[in-house]
C-alpha cells in the first residue's frame, strides 16, 4: 500500500510487524566508501524484501537497476546492495546499519513502509538518502531525505479522489483505512471529504480497520447497507480484493473501486484470485501508464528490459528508475569523487524535478516541504480488464487541487 502519492491523500500505510534476522542481496559488487571515485558510486537500497509490505516494494531494487542502465548511459557506475527490511522497524534499522557501518555506501535509495524506523540514524550519519515519501514525516522534515514523489502530506485533502470517482459514475462512497498507520487512516478520511466535495454523498468511512486483515465481510455488509457503489481503500491488495469479492458476492454493483496500489506487475504475478478480484478495478498510479507510450515510459520500459525485467512496470519499479535518475542528477551536480556532503548540497538544490519526464512534462520542487506540488496533484487511472491495464480518457491525467481550509486528522 505505499505511496500514496496520489490525492494528496497519500495511502502510504506504515506496516509494523516482527522481524528477525538481516538480509542482504548484492545487484552489483559493493566496494567504494563514503565517496564515490570519480565516476563511480556505491549505494544502498533499503527496501521490504519480506514480510506485509513486499507486495508493493519488493521489485523497488528491479527499477534501481534499470536505472543503472540510466546511468551507464551518463557515463557513471552505480553499484549497489540492497537490504531487505523484513517489514520490521527494528531490521529497517539494522539493515541501515549494516549498509553504512558495513558496505561503506554513499547513499540509500528507499522504497518501504518501514524507512522512518532509519531515517533518524541515517541523518545522524549525514547520509543522502532519496526515494519513496509512502511512510512517514521524516521526507518532510529530515534535510538529507529527497523524495522523487514529493513529500508526504496525507492530512492534506484534495478534489482529485473525487473528481475521479465523479469521473467513473460514483455516487454513494465508502473509504476503507488501517488505523495501525495514521498515514492509510488520514488517506481514507481525506478520500471522503474529497468525494464530499466533488458532490457524492459519504455512504461508510472506517479509518480503524485491522491491518492486513482480509475479514472484511462486516464491512462488506455495511458497505451495502449504506447503499454504497463506489469505494477508495488505502490498504493491501490482500484487504482491497478481499473487499471487492465480498461486495460482488453480497450483489453490490460497484461502479467503481479505486486502489492506489497494484498497477502492473504487482496485480498481474498476484495469482489467479488477485486477477479474477481486480477485473473492472481502476488503479491510480503518480506516472504516466505505459498504455500510452510517451517517450519516457518508452524509456523507462526499455531500461527494464535491458536489465531483465519485462511486462508492466509496478509502481516499486517507476520509483526505482526515477530514484536513480534523481541521484544521477545530483552527481551532476556535485562533480567527481562526490561526497555525502556535496551530494546533499546538490539534492538540496534542485527545485524543477520532473521525474525523468514520467509526470507528462510536469515539475515539482523536491525541496518544498511545505507545499503540494503540481504533480501530486494529478493522478493517471487506468482500468483492468482482462489482462490489460487501460488508461481511463479524462483522467490520464486527472489534476485536481488542495481544498482550502479542509485537512484531516
């Protein structure tokens, strides 16, 4: 359930669980220092392997390394180890350790609902780290953290959710969040205020739901007596497609399910349940849908065949791709032999990112920790059918805004 960049209401849902041992996988040999050499740099990628949150952060490294590619092209090395997180705060901040004190790395690239359980060691350290603003307020208020989606604002409330889900012919909505993760909670009570605004009437809010839980058959049941016919979940797939059966079985016509997560391969190597649960479902994504074949997922799908990687791209493998693309940008800047300082001092300093050109030539000012940029602000919505992800006319992309004086919380 990561990012949840979208809406302004981001679904980035903070999975906590118990972890065990560290895990450590190397995509390219490590070796460096907390500097690069000349033109080489080793870095580390801190990801969630394992555990709940792999279903949507498990293929982050197979964007990093298509992004390798990206770099070659630059004339840069980039070397790296990833660290599996194992959907555990206290293995996020081992494995963290283990990247720094250990395998001497530069930088980290993240991508997982466990990066706040790092990120104040890793600032301690002064290590730059970029990636995925999907867990919590460090991408907000750490000066070393740089997210190629914008901060995190998920108490924010936006017209976009609504406009979409005016857009598919909702009329009665139901919004579905964790309250394990005040982020996936705050998303499902921001989507109904979006969707109160947009003109549709608010059928079912639940913002404490059990995490990962798939007994969803309590809320099914309310869900149609409130008459609902259209619902946003900030939650797992697991939960969202357990849902989903569970209004189709209780004969609830649904106009539209909305999820911010599962585009890509993420549905489609989910098993023959997951495809049968997501057939007509519309997912948001924060890049342009390869469907449209624009240059730069043209690209970007290029990159993740060269490097092995074929099919739709998940949304972990868009952020590993522009994660890289942010940091090769920076070496730019920074010159040879770049250090953790001068890599932070040109993050720093970088305020038209345009996410590789994925946003449809759209920018945002990675630096503004305050404000939602343009981009945040514009969702792609594409529709499963069959095996096909199809980008929904009106909403490729859809830009809403920021409702003054309305926030959550």
């Amino acid at each position: 359930m990561r990012n949840r960049r979208l809406f302004a209401a981001a679904a980035a849902v903070v999975l906590v669980a118990a972890g065990c041992s560290s895990s450590k996988s190397s995509g390219s040999s490590a070796g460096g220092g907390a500097g690069g050499s000349g033109k080489t740099i080793t870095i580390g990628v801190l990801t969630d392997l394992t555990g709940p949150a792999a279903s949507g952060n498990k293929t982050y490294p197979q964007g990093v390394n298509a992004g390798v590619l990206l770099a070659k092209r630059e004339g840069y090395t980039v070397k790296y180890v990833v660290a599996d997180t194992q959907t555990s705060p206290t293995q996020a901040l081992s494995a963290a350790q283990q990247l720094v004190a250990q395998d001497h790395v530069t930088a980290v690239l993240a991508q997982s609902a466990l990066t706040f359980a790092a990120a104040q060691y890793l600032t301690q350290q002064k290590v730059p780290v970029i990636g995925v603003a999907e867990d919590g307020d460090e991408w907000s208020t750490a000066k070393n953290m740089f997210s190629v989606t914008g901060a995190l604002h998920p108490t924010v409330v936006t017209t976009t959710l609504g406009q979409v889900l005016k857009l598919l012919g909702a009329s009665t909505v139901g919004t579905l969040g964790y309250g394990i993760s005040p982020s996936s909670a705050d998303s499902a009570k921001a989507g109904t205020k979006s969707s109160q605004a947009a003109g549709l009437k608010s059928g079912y809010e639940n913002a404490n739901f059990p995490f990962g839980s798939t007994n969803v058959q309590p809320v099914a049941i309310a869900m149609k007596n409130a008459g609902v016919d259209a619902f946003y979940a900030a939650v797992d797939p697991n939960t969202s497609f357990s849902l989903i059966t569970g209004l189709r079985q209780a004969g609830v016509n649904l106009r539209a399910a909305v999820l911010p997560d599962g585009y890509g391969a993420d549905t489609l190597q989910a098993g023959p349940g997951a495809l049968q649960a997501a057939q007509n479902v519309y997912f948001a994504l924060g890049y342009e849908p390869v469907d449209l074949n624009t240059s730069a997922t043209k690209q970007l799908q290029a990159d993740l065949a060269a490097s092995g990687t074929t099919g739709v791209p998940t949304y972990g493998e868009y952020n590993g791709y522009t994660s890289v693309g942010l940091l090769l940008r920076a070496l730019k800047a920074a010159g040879a032999n770049a250090s953790q300082a001068s890599l932070i001092t040109a993050l720093s300093n970088i305020h038209n990112w345009d996410a590789l050109g994925l946003w449809g030539g759209r920018i945002d000012d990675i630096n503004d920790r305050v404000n939602l940029g343009t981009p945040q602000l514009c969702s792609w919505v594409s529709k499963f059918v069959g095996s096909d992800f199809l980008s929904v006319k009106g909403a490729d992309p859809l830009c809403g805004s920021v409702i003054q004086g309305v926030t959550v919380g």
